[in-house]
C-alpha cells in the first residue's frame, strides 16, 4: 500500500485517446462518442484558441481547450477516456489489491 496516494489522471495516459475511447465505447456496444467545435476564438490569427466537446448521448464528457482543433480534441479524448474509466471503476465496487497482497497470491 503506498502512504502517498497518486492522482488516478496522472497515470492515465493513451498514445491515441480518441481511437481508444470509440474503441472503449464499442467494447461496451454503444455508440461512439461525438466530437464538436464549442468555441473558437482568433482562428485567422497567431493565438488562436478553439474549445472541443465530446459527446455521448448528448451528454459532455469533457471539454478542452487549445491553438489547434486537432490537439484541443486529443485532450478532450483523454480527459472523456480518463473520466469514462474513473466513473467506471467507481461504480464498481472492487478495490485494486496489490500484488504483494499474501490473500492475492494464495487465491492464485
């Protein structure tokens, strides 16, 4: 058991967290989120600053925010994959049990 907790977003991170969203939304046979333009500012200039939404059954899973549309969606795929599984894992009743966990190793 670690004595100093880790902030869950920390240590989720996906090289591609668009494609593993839809594809997380497959495995579980619903429809893949939508992505959408929310706001934009400056687009013709050097500072531009454009904001995406991700939606599920029109509900936001998350938003963010940057100069390009591109990474401005990345971030927001992460930041949907990242709450979709911190939901997930807390609905579950389950508590992660460490490997060094005598109980774990003797049921294996």
């Amino acid at each position: 058991i670690l004595s100093t907790p880790i902030p869950f977003r920390n240590v989720l991170r996906f090289n591609n967290p668009k494609k593993e969203l839809r594809e997380h939304f497959k495995r579980l046979g619903r429809i893949p989120p939508q992505f959408r333009v929310i706001d934009e500012s400056n687009r013709f200039s050097h500072v531009a600053s454009f904001t995406v939404g991700v939606f599920a059954s029109n509900k936001c899973l998350a938003t963010a925010t940057s100069g390009s549309i591109k990474d401005a969606t990345k971030k927001a795929a992460e930041l949907a994959l990242q709450n979709v599984l911190i939901a997930q894992r807390a609905s579950s009743n389950s508590t992660p049990r460490s490997l060094d966990d005598p109980e774990q190793r003797a049921a294996e």
